[in-house]
C-alpha cells in the first residue's frame, strides 16, 4: 500500500463529519459513512477488489445511497478533478435537453425529423422518412438498418443533417431497433433548430449551472452542432449528480429542473431489443437510457463509463472505465453492491471505513512490470531516432535515462511533448491517441535486454497505450498496441533510424 499522506490521514480520522463540511463548502454532494446509509464498506471493498482481479481497468467509482456519496476512488493516474470523455452516456444528457425543450413548448416527441430540415430534404422523399418522429431518433427505432448507417460519418465535410435525410429508411420507423449514434446527432440537431442554441449550450444554465457542473465540454460536428451522441467530457461526481437528478424524479435542493412525466418516460421501456433475461442489453430501452435488470436503468457509454439508477434502492453508481468487459463491470454491481442495500441504517463499523477509505486512497493502475535499468540504457539515453512519414504522426524520439526512469521526448505532428515513464505513474504532455492530443501520463520499465516498454494513459480518456521501444543496431522499433479501441487495437511497427550527426 502507498504511504498515505497526513492530509488523508486527517480525513480517515475525521470521519464523515469533515466530508458534510467540505461539500457544503465546494459544492459537492455530502458525503456519509456506508453504513450510515444502510451499506457495509465491506461490500463496497468486495467490489473493489473483485474489479481490480477482473476488470482490466476501471478509472473511477462512486456510490451514491440516500442522496450522500459514501465512497468514491480513482486509479491514479486518473483523478477526481479530471474529466472523463463519456462517450455514448453523452446520449442522456441529449434526450435530457430534448425534455427540456419539450417542456418549454419548443418540440414535441412527434415532431417529424423531416420537417425540423425541410431544405435538407433529399430529392425522392420515402413514406417511411416521412414518418419518422423525433420519439423514433429518442427510442432508436428510426427504421435504419446498419450497412445504411455506417455511411454516416461525423467528421464530413457535407452538412450532417442531409447526410442523415439521405439514408434510406427501409422499415416504417417506430418498429425496428437498431442503435445508432447518427439518430442521436439528428435529435441535438433538432434541439439546436428548435432553442437557437447547441445543446451543450442550451443545458448550461438549465442542467449543468444548477447541478454544480463545471468545465464540462463537448464536441461539435462542422456545421456547429453539439454531437449529441458522444464527445461529453466531465467528471465522475458530475455524472452521480445527473443520476441523483433523474433518481429525485427532476428536483434540485429544492428546486424542479425536469419533469417528473419526462423521467419516468424517457427511463421506461420504450421499445423491445432482445429478449434474454441474462442480458443487460436486452431489457428494453427508453428514450437515450438502457433498461438493466433487476429493474435499474443506466446511461452508458463505450469502454464502461458508467450512470446506474437504482430507483427502489434509492442509489447511484458512477463508473468510469477503459475496459472492453462492460457486462463485467455490471456483473460485479449486481453482485457486490446491489445486495448489500439495506432499508435501514447498519451499525457502524470504523474499522471496516477505515479500511476501505484506506483502500479508495490508495487505487492506482499497475505501473509497468520490468527491470528498472539495463546496460543498454546508457548506450541509447538521449539518441535521437528519425521516423519516415507515418499515420501516427511521429516525427522523432529521444528517450533519456535516469535514476528516475526515463523521459521520452518525442516530436508528433510537428510539435515536441515530453512524456516521462518511471517506475511509478507521471502526468506528462500531451500525445496524440487515436489521432487526438490528449493529456497523458506515462510509466515504464526494462522488459528485455533490448526493450523498454512504457504505458501511457491518456487520462481523459478510457486509452492506454502500451509502448515496446527495441533498440536494434541504428534502429528503433516502436510497437504500439491500445488497451482498448473502435478497431484494431495495435498499430503498424513503426521503425525509426539513428540521426547522424
């Protein structure tokens, strides 16, 4: 276990009295001991423990009981403060602002998406395009099929909106599920066409201001519209306060900002899409919202990012994650933290909060196994190797060697990052991951005579690379494979030459 620090030490002692000030003070939701709110610590340190043995990699936790987070954690190099890139839990927050907008009189659910984009119209207009309503982008029956979909893609150049309109809909909308991201794009854009606003800018003083949610961002399409369906980046307590929202049926501190009608809509089983009771997948889906079973509902997004309702348990659970295992991740809740809510208050139990709290402060991802220096290293410390042109962009690298670890120094898309990767994990510059810069943190380790491999985590985000560099002769091999990805998770060798001087 890490030394924990006197501030830490401070605040396992203080208890739960401490987290009540802090968050009156921050903003936070109060914070409780487990027991207090009907839970043992020691079922949430089961599920813990049980995801660290078999999930590759879960970022952060939080659990929510009767209104009060009673244990919250994040593996280092990830961070409270840090936001989180959401990915499809986006989709919530999008049939979120639709229910707002609703209520403002500003859309109605049978709205045609057609006529919201009448001068996007493709030239032969199908009955079944016709028909379709904006409760149909909502409840994914827009009448799509998946080869006709996966035409669309976000990062055109054409107006997204007649992208969409020119799919064919070959089934009468309302009757045939298929889940698709394009439908969500198209409801934000409807939002958009409705409000005067994006999305994201239509939420901030309805949603994200009374909810205490700050620094969020969000991605635009070229054409200036919200996503919609993915590019939400925020925070883990900001995603248990959107799920304490919609478990407190629209009220704030005392305030309505979303109908009750509208939540009990748009988290119901809207439309049929499978049928086998094991299957989270298969439980019904509402408007942008999973049915699970037992009777929950979730917000979820690729990679396990995580917003569980728990509406009769009068719970929440905030998960972020980078593994590809997402009924996993589920499997371990449904296990270890749904049975252990209790109706009433448990006896306290200090030595198990104390344990646990121990444990939440102390979560890190695996740093890199290996050796911490091999005679190589003083041979090829501070060398600088020279890479053809590439899809990754990379220009050149340096790695220099210390008693400390290493340093990469690379130079990607014409800009210079440094990224270290010692024995333990370090926040370094930013990298580009999957074509992206992002924020990334790094750690490494000798893992053969010739090779030194690094992990790094782009900690916004649910990737980690892992990065063998070999050295042969004047060569450097660079092989790079993701933790997780929307395609092929390695990537081509890259082979880098020694610079002559």
């Amino acid at each position: 276990m890490k030394k924990l620090s006197k501030a830490i030490l401070v605040w396992l002692l203080a208890g739960s009295a401490m987290a009540f000030a802090d968050a009156s003070k921050t903003n936070d939701l109060p914070r409780s001991d487990p027991e207090a709110q009907g839970i043992p610590s020691k079922a949430i340190q089961a599920f813990v423990e049980a995801a660290e043995a078999k999930i590759d990699a879960v970022h952060s936790l939080m659990v929510v009981r009767h209104g009060r987070v009673v244990a919250e954690g994040w593996w280092t190099p990830y961070g409270k403060n840090d936001p989180h890139v959401m990915y499809s839990l986006s989709k919530s927050f999008t049939s979120t602002a639709v229910g707002l907008a609703i209520a403002e009189g500003k859309l109605t659910l049978d709205d045609s998406v057609l006529s919201a984009f009448p001068e996007d119209a493709p030239a032969t207009v199908s009955d079944n395009l016709k028909g379709m309503r904006l409760r149909d982008l909502l409840r994914m029956n827009t009448g799509q099929h998946a080869d006709d979909v996966s035409a669309f893609r976000f990062d055109l150049d054409d107006k997204l909106t007649r992208v969409f309109l020119s799919l064919p809909v070959l089934h009468k909308p309302g009757t045939h599920f298929w889940y698709n991201t394009p439908a969500t794009y198209m409801a934000s854009a409807m939002v958009q066409k409705a409000t005067g606003q994006t999305v994201l800018d239509y939420l901030r003083p309805r949603l994200f201001d009374p909810l205490g949610i700050t620094g969020q961002t969000w991605d635009a399409s070229k054409q200036g519209i919200t996503l919609g369906g993915f590019g939400l980046r925020i925070r883990t307590e900001d995603i248990a306060r959107f799920g304490q929202l919609y478990l407190q049926k629209g009220e704030w501190q005392g305030k309505r900002l979303l109908s009750a009608e509208w939540i009990a809509e748009a988290t119901a089983r809207q439309t049929s899409n499978g049928s086998s009771p094991t299957s989270d997948w298969e439980q019904g889906y509402g408007y942008q919202f999973w049915r699970c079973r037992h009777g929950l509902y979730r917000g979820d997004g690729a990679f396990g990012q995580f917003c569980i309702v728990m509406e009769k348990q009068d719970a929440v659970v905030a998960i972020t994650s980078g593994t590809r295992d997402l009924a996993g991740v589920m499997n371990l809740v449904w296990e270890h933290i749904l049975p252990a809510l209790d109706a009433k208050p448990l006896p306290a139990d200090k030595a198990s909060v104390t344990k646990l709290r121990q444990k939440l402060a102390s979560l890190s991802l695996p740093p890199q196994p290996g050796d911490a220096t091999k005679p190589l290293a003083a041979q090829v410390s501070g060398k600088r190797y020279v890479f053809p042109a590439n899809d990754a962009k990379l220009e050149s690298m340096t790695v220099e060697f210390g008693a400390d670890g290493a340093v990469i120094r690379a130079r990607q898309d014409g800009h210079d990052t440094r990224i270290p990767a010692g024995r333990a994990w370090q926040r370094g510059d930013t990298l580009l991951t999957l074509g992206i810069p992002e924020k990334v943190a790094g750690t490494g380790a000798w893992t053969a005579d010739d090779t030194f491999t690094a992990k790094l985590a782009a900690y916004e985000t649910p990737f980690v690379q892992t990065v063998a560099l070999q050295w042969k002769g004047e060569e450097l091999l660079v092989d790079t494979e993701y933790n997780v990805a929307f395609g092929e998770r390695k990537r081509p060798r890259l082979v880098g030459k020694l610079e002559s001087k």
